[in-house]
C-alpha cells in the first residue's frame, strides 16, 4: 500500500539552469516512485536565464509532480539546500541538482537502501556524461583515478561504508542531530557535512546500484573555474576539520606550487630551466599515460582533449587551493563556520 511508503521530499538547488532542467524535471516525472508520496522542492538561486519559466512551464504541463519553487536570495547552494530542507514534508530528504538526470527506479532504490541499512546518508555513482567534446573529455577526466584521486563514487562497483557519495539521501531526522549545511561553504559543502557527519557517528553506505547522470562544464575555462572553486574552499574544510584531508588531495597544489617555483628559477637561472622542464615533461608523460587509459574507446577529437581536461582539474584546483590558503590565512582557529539551526 502506497501510504506506508516514507514520502520522500527531493530538494534542489539551483542557479542559471535553463539549458539542463527540464530533463532533470522529466527525469523525475517518470520516476516508478508514487507521485502522491513524493515533493519537490526547487530553491532558486535568482536565476536570470529563464530557468523559472522553465519551471513554470514544466509544472503546467505536468501537473501530477507535486513541485514547488522558494527564493533563495543568497544565491549559492549551502543556503538553498538549508531553505528547502525546512520547507519539506518528507520523512526522507533526497538531494537532486539541476545538471543531473535519473533513472527511472532512483528515488525508489535510495529509499530501500535508507530502510534496509538504517544508516545516515546513502549514495551512490556519479555517470559523468558529456554533451560535447571537451564536454566529454571532461567526463573522462572525472571518471578518471588520475583526473580525481581516490572518490570512491567515481568509479566504485561494490557496496561499502564511504566517506562521501554524489548527492545523498537522509532520513530527515538527520538534519536535527548534525545540523544543517555550512552556509560558508560556497563550494565543497557536502564534503564538510559528510565529514561532521561521521566525526559524530554518523554513517554512510554507498549502493553501486543507485546511480545519476552528471553533466560536467563543456570548456576549459568553465571547468578551470569550477576546480579552482573546489580547492578554494577546501581550505576552509581544511581549518574546520583537519582529518577529513587525504594526502591525494594535497597533489594539485604541491604540483602548482612547484611549477611556480621552477618558472620563478627559469628567469632568474639558467639551470631552472632544467627543473621546468623535467617537471612539465613528467607532468605531461603521466596525462598522456592516463589519456591513453581514459581515452580507450572515445573519438579521437575526445582522447585528444583528455589532457586539457586533467590540466583544467589539477591546475584549477591546485591554484584555488593556493589562493585560498592566502585568502583564508588568518582563520585557522576558526572552526565554527555558518551552520544555521534547524528549525530556525
């Protein structure tokens, strides 16, 4: 009987989706979950593209979704995860974002695993897929150990406890015991409510048979940005738990910081070249190594692309992650961040 299904609340946060959304939105329309047991609540980040007529569009055409829009005047995604988490009904709270699409069973398969394992957060793989070809490259790149490190949700096959996974699903009671998320946390905070999670018990387990389809940046620059995002605020999830850090982490500015330091010696000496040179010739050898494992089976024009792709991600986030241990130089006592209460 549908009634004794948990009503499961799907919380999105987003900002300038008009390009992906609608299929996000169809993705979960077609969901084999019972509509009349599930909500979903869209904060908008004041997007000025038209994802709101989008939006609207897609609610007048579908109107047995139950979907609701709220403001979320701050903008980024911390505050419009915090803004639709008090405004949900559900006994599970299931986090969507407006660049993935579904398969059909999701929503389904992270309520049986909740109900099964009795655990905090549950999750499960991140199918990077891309719509162009450095869009693709991208998509690679990210599925790649080389291109990401170690993130078990990457590429992980088997069930197990994790430190993190993509997306989430909680029961909502979760929120009440550990706090919401840190409002700070422009960037990477999923990966600082994880860790406070843990750190107090809580638990995650990662399903390889829950799974969402992930779109990354289709250029260079766009995903430059978005990894020099992540490493700036990793900084701050640094200083606020020291233990949540993997040394893998560490690579990209440890490489950035050195290929700085070689060009500083190249125009001062002549022997820095040497230092330049070995550097970005061992750097290139191991991405055009990985490209040839990562670009197995792609077009050629892909493969191609694919060691721009690990540069974008390794020099973006190394080179965030440098600048934000200047920008946050003074804050390394500070550990309280911006974790509002719940109900406020």
């Amino acid at each position: 009987m549908t009634e004794n299904l948990p009503f499961i609340s799907v919380i999105m946060p987003v900002r300038d989706e008009a390009g992906s959304i609608h299929e996000t939105l169809a993705s979960l329309a077609s969901q084999d979950y019972p509509k009349e047991r599930t909500e979903i609540i869209i904060a908008d980040g004041m997007s000025a593209d038209g994802t709101r007529a989008v939006i609207d569009n897609f609610a007048l055409s579908h109107p047995q979704v139950n979907l609701q829009v709220i403001n979320n005047p701050n903008r980024i995604v911390p505050s419009g995860l915090n803004r639709a988490i008090r405004a949900a009904h559900g006994d599970i709270i299931l986090r969507v974002d407006g660049h993935t699409t579904l398969p059909k069973d999701y929503l389904r398969a992270c309520t049986e695993t909740l109900v099964n394992t009795r655990v905090e957060n549950v999750g499960g793989r991140m199918l990077a897929v891309g719509r162009t070809p450095f869009g693709e490259a991208a998509a690679a790149a990210a599925s790649s150990p080389f291109g990401v490190g170690g993130a078990y949700f990457h590429y992980g096959s088997q069930p197990k406890w994790v430190d993190t996974v993509y997306l989430g699903a909680w029961p909502k009671e979760v929120f009440r015991a550990y706090g919401l998320f840190d409002e700070e946390m422009v960037r990477d905070q999923d990966d600082e409510f994880n860790y406070r999670l843990r750190s107090l018990g809580g638990r995650i387990w990662f399903n390889p048979k829950i799974f969402a389809t992930y779109s990354p940046r289709d250029s260079f620059p766009k995903l430059f940005k978005q990894y020099f995002q992540y490493g700036f605020w990793k900084v701050r999830v640094l200083q606020k738990h020291p233990k949540q850090m993997s040394l893998r982490q560490f690579a990209p500015p440890v490489f950035v910081l050195s290929l700085v330091c070689a060009i500083l010696l190249a125009l001062t000496a002549s022997w820095g070249w040497y230092m330049l040179v070995s550097l970005a010739g061992a750097y290139f050898l191991a991405s055009l190594a990985a490209s040839i494992v990562a670009g197995k089976g792609k077009k050629p024009a892909v493969a191609m692309l694919l060691p721009l792709a690990f540069a974008a991600i390794h020099l973006g986030y190394g080179l965030g992650f440098l600048v934000g241990l200047v920008r946050f130089a003074g804050r390394w006592k500070d550990k309280t961040g911006r974790v509002p209460e719940w109900p406020a």
